[in-house]
C-alpha cells in the first residue's frame, strides 16, 4: 500500500526518512553527508514523485522505494 507523504505529519514523515537513510546499505558516496541534508534529498524525490513511501500491513513495516522498483501491482505510471 503507498502511503502518501503528503498526508502524514511532519513528525512521521521525518521519522520514516530519517530510519531509511540511516539503515545499512544506504549509500550517498565517498562523501559522507550529514543526516538532515539526506532527509532534504529524500523528501524531494517523495515531492516529485521519484520515491514511494510502501507500507506493509502484514509485516506492519514502512519502506521507501524508487519508482522503478514499485511492484507492478500498485500501478503508479511513468
């Protein structure tokens, strides 16, 4: 299920991007850049609609993906 960004609070929409750019894996290159500028990158993408916020009801967890790796079955266009 896509949650969208816009209709969550400031304070969750801030808790969800800063848990993904924190998490393991999450590579901004050589560079390390600090947390609040990862969120500001994070959070364009959601408003240009680049990054999807997925929520999991039976896992009961949040993710952000790309839009290339939307499962087909949400159905967001290209």
């Amino acid at each position: 299920m896509i949650i969208p960004h816009r209709e969550l609070s400031p304070e969750a929409l801030q808790g969800i991007i800063e848990d993904y750019v924190t998490r393991d894996g999450t590579d901004y290159g050589a560079i390390e850049t600090p947390l609040q500028h990862k969120v500001v990158q994070v959070k364009r993408q959601l408003d240009k609609g680049n990054y999807f916020i997925l929520y999991d009801m039976e896992l009961q967890t949040t993710v952000i993906v790309s839009k290339d790796q939307l499962p087909d079955k949400l159905g967001v266009e290209n």
